[in-house]
C-alpha cells in the first residue's frame, strides 16, 4: 500500500524539478518580481558583524532590483525555538518569550539602524508562522513522508544538528575532559536515543541531485554547489524532525502529538514559507525566492529544505546564494574569545554607510574574511573620503563652480573623436569609455553577488576621473577668458556626470551616501533608477537635462576622513556607553 503511494510522490517530485528552471525564469522575467531572504538570527546571543554582513548582502540585492524596475519582497528576522534558545533562557532565568522579544528587538534596531530595507520582518513564535509550520508539517505527514521512528546518534546542540560517525571527532574541552565534536564547527555533541517523528529524507538523494544538475545556479559559487554534490554521493539517511517535548518544550507542538516537538529546522526553514504567505497566497512570490546564506548552514538549506519542500509538493528555491565568514584575527568570533565585533557600536563609529561599504567591498564569497579596525581605517578613507569625496568636493566647491550649477558641456572642446588639436587627450577618451561601460560591468556582478567586484570596478573608475581633474588643473583655468571658462565648464560636467553614474550605482551599498551625493548634484528621485543611467548625453549630441540646473544646497562633506585618535576615542565613549546600558 505504502510503497505505491510514495512512488506517486516521487514521480510528482520528478515533475517539480523539471518544471522548476522553467517556471523561475519566466515568472521573473514576465512579472518583476524577486523575492529575497535573509537567514533568520539565533536569538542566544546579541548580533555580531557576521550577521550584519548576511542582511547586508542581501539587502543590496533587493536594493538592486528595486533599481531595476522589480517589485521586491525581503525577509528577515529572529529565529527563536529549540533546545539551544531554551537552555539560554534558562541560563539567563528569563521567560523564554520575553527573553527571544529582547534579542530579537536587538537584531531588528540594528537592522533599522543599518538601512536593511527588509519588508518583513519575522519571528518564529508569531502565530501566523506557527499555522504556517503545522500545515507544512501535516503536508508531509499526509504523503507518508513522517513516520514515527527511533533515533541514535550524535547531536550538537550549538548547531541544533544531527551529525554521523563521521562528522564527529575527540577533543579536549576547557576543563581537560575528553568530549567528542563537530568536526564542521568544533562543537560539543552529545549521543541521544530518542523516538520521535523521522523524515523519508533518505527518498530524495536521486532527485536531489537531478535538481543540482539540471539547475547549475541551484548553489552559487561553483565551488559551493560541488560541494552539495560531493555529500549526496554518501548515504543520506532519514532525518529526525521532532524531539520529546521532556527534552525540548520551546518549540511548536506536532500537531496531534503534544508529546513531541517540532524540530527547530524544519520550524525555522518554514519562516521562508510564511513570510511568502503559505498556505495560502504563496505561489507569486515562492516561485521567484532566492536565500542568502552563511556556508555553515548550506546543508540545512540545500539538502533538507529542498527535500521538505519536494515532499510538500512545492516549487524549489531559485538560488541558495552563500557566503564565507567574517573572523576576528583568524578565529571565529565567540564571547569566550572575547574578540566579538559589535555592528552597531563600529557603526556608530565609522558610519552605517561606511560599515556597509567595507563589509561589501571587503568581503568575498569564497573565502573567510578577517576584521580588523584599521583595515576599515584604510579603505573608508581611501576611496570614501579621500577618492570619492574629494571629487565631488572639488568639482561642487564655490572657486571651481561659482554659480553652483551643472555646467555647460561644450562639444567644440570636447569633439567626439581625439585630434591633435583639441585639448582632451586619449586618457579623457579611455576615462570616457571605462565609465560608459561601467554600468554593464557593475550590473554583472552585482546579479552574481559579486559586489566586491563591482565596487572596485567602480572605485577605478573614480580614480581615473580623478586623474582626469588633475590632468586638467580646471583651478588654474582664467573665467574672464571665454574658452578657458568654457572648457573649465566641461571638465566640471564631465567629472559631475561620472559622480552622477558612480552615486547611482552606489545606491544599493552606500544609499545615504548616494543620496547625498545625488542631491548635490541636483539629481531628482526619478533620475536615479538604473535606466536614467545613460551617461554624458551631451558628447553623444544629445540634451542633458541636468546641465544648467542648480546644484543641491548640502555642503556637507560626503564622508569624513576618519582619523586613529577620534576613532579610538569614540570606541570608548561607545564601549561605556555601551556597559552603562548593560
Ligand atoms: N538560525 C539559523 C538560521 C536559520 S535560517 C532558516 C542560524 N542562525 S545564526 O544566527 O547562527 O546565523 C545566521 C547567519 O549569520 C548565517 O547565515 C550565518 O552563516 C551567518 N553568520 C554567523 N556568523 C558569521 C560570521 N562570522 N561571518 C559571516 N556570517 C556569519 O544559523
């Protein structure tokens, strides 16, 4: 009975992975929608950089779209059942409720804080979410893909995973005892026996891996991708998906067992499912969801929820994007190492911006990062202050621009091929070109999640027009002279025209820098998507409707230079403050 039942699941799990390319694409490219999430937060502890880093990337995403006309939905938020928040709420001898509302109000001010452009924000003990799982679960159940069984094995309770004989190593804890770990994460495990509710996970090896190969950006990087592959070549045995509720009682009930509950992963991967309105009005935006993801959690996503969603009968994610770690002097961060870097104090320090700026253009997808302060020091200076400001500082400053407009360009002095005679040199022209295509090379790498490409693409290119200025010394150019002052005007509206494109491709990084820098230039709302892009009309023949138009009344530096003694002097202040709270 029970086996022809669990074919019909697989045939029709075999129809969902080979509609699945299909339907992604059409639907994003017919409607403009894009759907991105962020992992939700273990609330055991307050937000460090790391977290930051994955809202930031995704957050530039959503920015990103939104620039290219998509309608966008972004979730994140806190991830608040299981054995590991239990036992922190026990240690800290809170209600387990009032202290997940605490650490999770903490995540969502430094979001707030940090310009995450969320549109939702969930937690996994809101009633909607609760309704969500149990219907996700009895969905499961009713296809014959939950069975009561009993498990053996290790678990570790930090990573709130079941590991094999494999994936467990010996070690020496802190006080000399002989404890084995997680050979992936260095966590303690513990052995338990349990009965609880199993998962067929075992089933979906074959179709698992039909998905990998038919949809090459499943898992992006490459090398990420590989990796699922490579463990799907093992056995992948049944999962357990509840615990005894004796063990664990923060959590969600199964539904008609009360003696069981819901394992953590499964309620935590369900968020994606609910902020996408599961059971009910999901399709829309399910069809077009993409997640982004530390590489500690790429089993739970590109294994177990594939397979929980094939079960359910649903369409698979479009791409599980993942990222590395951010460490601190070469470790992990941890409060017992005490090398924990807090987002919301160095932002307050070097700027919301300029911590975005750095983590995007800092960090790499494929591999961990180290933080230091004074590689922060370095790069924001470099092309925040220094690089990007500086120009705009000199090209808007009241000696160079004294009526405080976007000047003329004049085409006589600026002619579209380079002569002997004109007195823009094959530099300028290769300046131009370099800036002209870098709104293609940008918007290649931020669709592959490669920001920190796009901003050093873009950071070249602020270099050049630098250059460009200085090759030109437009501060040595006499006004009263009629082509001095003409030719004066078209360095500056070249140079405006290259801030204008480098502000707009800026916006989904640095969007209160980019804003600043726009309104300098007197650019409107409506001039900043990405099809307003279209750079220098002017040399092209064409009208610029920025030329002639008032400069914005700001003149506040774009950034501002950040030097060792203040930055050490505000940590300070921020570290007191920070304990005077405590
Ligand atoms: N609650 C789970 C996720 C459930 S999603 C259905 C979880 N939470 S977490 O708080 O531990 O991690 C959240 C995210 O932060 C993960 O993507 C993780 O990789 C990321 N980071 C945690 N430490 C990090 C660094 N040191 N560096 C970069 N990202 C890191 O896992």
């Amino acid at each position: 009975m029970k086996i022809p039942f669990l074919l019909r699941v697989v045939r029709s799990t075999q129809k969902i992975i080979r509609a699945q390319s299909h339907i992604s694409s059409n639907v994003n490219q017919d409607e403009k929608k894009f759907f991105i999430t962020t992992p939700i937060f273990y609330v055991n502890a307050s937000p460090h950089i790391g977290h930051l880093y994955s809202a930031v990337v995704a957050d530039c995403q959503s920015r990103y779209k939104q620039l290219r006309g998509f309608q966008t939905k972004f979730s994140t938020g806190t991830d608040e059942h299981g054995l590991k928040i239990q036992q922190a709420a026990e240690a800290a001898s809170e209600d387990p409720l009032l202290f997940c509302t605490n650490v999770s109000q903490k995540f969502k001010h430094l979001f707030n804080t940090c310009s995450i452009s969320c549109t939702d924000y969930i937690r996994t003990t809101e009633q909607r979410h609760y309704a969500s799982v149990e219907h996700f679960w009895s969905a499961l159940k009713d296809k014959g893909l939950i069975y009561k069984g009993t498990y053996e094995g290790w678990y570790s309770t930090p990573d709130e995973s079941f590991l094999t004989a494999s994936q467990v190593g010996d070690a020496v804890d802190s006080s000399g005892e002989n404890v084995k770990i997680s050979l992936e994460s260095g966590h303690k495990v513990e052995w338990m026996k349990e009965e609880n509710y199993m998962f067929r996970l075992s089933m979906f090896r074959p179709q698992l891996l039909d998905w990998l190969k038919g949809n090459p950006n499943a898992v992006r990087p490459e090398h990420f991708h590989q990796a699922v592959v490579q463990w799907l070549q093992e056995d992948l045995p049944d999962l357990s998906v509840s615990r005894q509720k004796s063990r664990l009682q923060w959590g969600i009930p199964v539904p008609g067992d009360p003696d069981q509950t819901i394992y953590v992963w499964l309620d935590a991967l369900v968020n994606y499912l609910t902020v996408a309105g599961y059971p009910k009005n999901h399709q829309q935006w399910w069809s077009v969801a993409r997640h982004v993801i530390g590489k500690d959690i790429l089993k739970f996503h590109a294994i177990y929820w594939p397979a929980f969603l094939l079960g359910a009968g649903l369409p698979l994610p479009h791409t599980i994007h993942v990222h590395s770690h951010w460490t601190v002097g070469g470790k992990k961060m941890s409060k017992s190492l005490g090398n924990v870097v807090d987002p919301l104090e160095r932002s307050s320090v070097y700027t919301t911006d300029g911590m975005r700026y750095f983590l995007l253009r800092q960090g790499v997808p494929d591999t961990d990062c180290d933080y230091t302060d004074d590689k922060v020091i370095k790069l924001l200076n470099a092309e925040l202050a220094d690089s990007l400001g500086g120009l705009l500082n000199r090209c808007t400053a009241p000696a160079l621009n004294p009526a405080q407009v976007y000047p003329l360009f004049c085409p006589a002095l600026f002619p579209v091929e380079c002569t002997k005679q004109s007195r823009a040199v094959d530099e300028d022209y290769q300046m131009l070109d370099a800036v002209r295509n870098l709104s293609t090379t940008v918007e290649q790498y931020y669709e592959d999640m490669h920001v920190y490409k796009a901003l050093e693409a873009v950071s070249a290119c602020v270099r050049q027009t630098n250059g460009f200025v200085q090759r030109h010394t437009p501060w040595k150019l006499n006004r009263l002279d009629t082509e001095e002052r003409l030719w004066q005007d078209t360095i500056i509206h070249i140079a405006l025209e290259c801030l204008r494109i480098y502000g707009t491709l800026l916006q989904p990084v640095v969007p209160q820098i980019s804003n600043k820098l726009l309104s300098k230039l007197g650019v409107k709302q409506s001039e900043r998507s990405w099809t307003a892009l279209h750079f220098l009309p002017r040399f092209h023949g064409m009208d610029c409707p920025f030329e002639g138009r008032a400069l914005g009344a700001d003149n506040d530096v774009l950034f501002n230079r950040l030097e060792r003694r203040n930055v050490k002097q505000k940590t300070k202040k921020e570290k007191a403050s920070k304990k005077n709270l405590e």
